[in-house]
C-alpha cells in the first residue's frame, strides 16, 4: 500500500552562485514528483516547491547534482532572538 503525502510547502535555502547552478537546480525540481509549482529566488538562495512532497525528497533531490540545502525556517530562525521570538514583536501581557 502507498504511503499518502500531505500537501506540502517547502522552502529551502540554496547556494545559487551562478546561472548554471540555477539551471541545474530548476531542471532538478522539475524531475520530482508531484509537484505543483516551485519558485527559484537567486538573490535570496531561497528555493521554494509546493506540492505532493517533502523537504527530504526536495533535499536529496539537490544532493544529486551537489547543492546543499538547508531549511529556510532554520535560516530565520537565526535571527530571532534567544526565545525563538522576533526582537520587534513584543508580547503584551
């Protein structure tokens, strides 16, 4: 019996230091399953794919042709401060 995916948002961050690493990535994607739409943003090293997929399969997928990808939550999470909040959102208690 198949396993059923969840439809999934995905957003990774990918070194992107040239227009062949952006071809490569692009037609990468394009091979994965399932997928609905996916977004390549060079300027951000963001990658985005929405669809019948997981980040695992985005990420193994870029394995393949020598890109590392990290989560983008991870990312922006480096710039919360130490308890996981924005520094300009205050809690109003």
């Amino acid at each position: 019996m198949n396993s059923v995916k969840c439809y999934e948002l995905v957003e990774l961050k990918v070194g992107m230091h040239c227009q062949e690493c952006i071809k490569a990535i692009k037609k990468a994607i394009k091979k994965i399953e399932d997928i609905e739409t996916y977004r390549v943003d060079a300027e951000l090293n963001k990658i985005t794919v929405t669809g019948n997929v997981t980040a695992e399969e985005v990420v193994k997928v870029l394995q393949k042709i020598g890109k590392t990808a990290t989560s983008w939550n991870e990312e922006e999470n480096s710039v919360l401060n130490g308890n996981g909040e924005h520094p300009e959102f205050e809690d109003f208690k």
